[in-house]
C-alpha cells in the first residue's frame, strides 16, 4: 500500500473524529485495508464474470460491497449536479 501515504490516513481518521494516531497505528490501519479491498474486489471480479461484461463497472462493485456486509448508498446520479443553485 505504499500508494496510502500516512498524510492521507491522517485526514480519514481526523473525518472519522480521531484526534491523533500513534507510529504503531499505520502498519495495522495498511493491513485492514488491503484484506478488505482485496475481498472487495475479488467479489467484484466474481460478480463481473457472472454479468458476462469484461469491463468491471461501478454497480459490480456496489454489489460486491453488499455481499460482503458493507452499507453504501446508492446513486444513479452520477456526474450530474445535485445542489439546488
């Protein structure tokens, strides 16, 4: 994960309401999140293969996070604007 800089997983614990994070936080917090990116997308693989497309598309992985217990809204809204002007 040496995409996930430690700057950038400062700013979602401080979203998520953490104040501070010690040194030995991070290599836990790397390890969580490749095993549940891993799972989602191997599931998202399995449902793709499943919709007989080759492209994986976002509504495959929406699914794959409903199989694997997460709660996510969904949208069909996509790049369009939803604010009132």
């Amino acid at each position: 994960m040496e995409h996930i800089t430690k700057p950038s997983l400062v700013r979602l614990a401080r979203k998520a309401g953490i104040k501070s994070m010690s040194d030995d936080c991070y290599p836990e917090v790397y390890k969580l999140i490749t095993t549940n990116l891993d799972q989602i997308i191997a599931t998202a693989l399995v449902i793709n293969s499943e919709n007989g497309t080759k492209t994986l598309m976002n509504n495959d992985v929406h699914q794959a996070m409903k199989v694997n217990g997460y709660i996510v809204a969904e949208s069909t809204d996509l790049g369009t604007n939803t604010c009132a002007k």
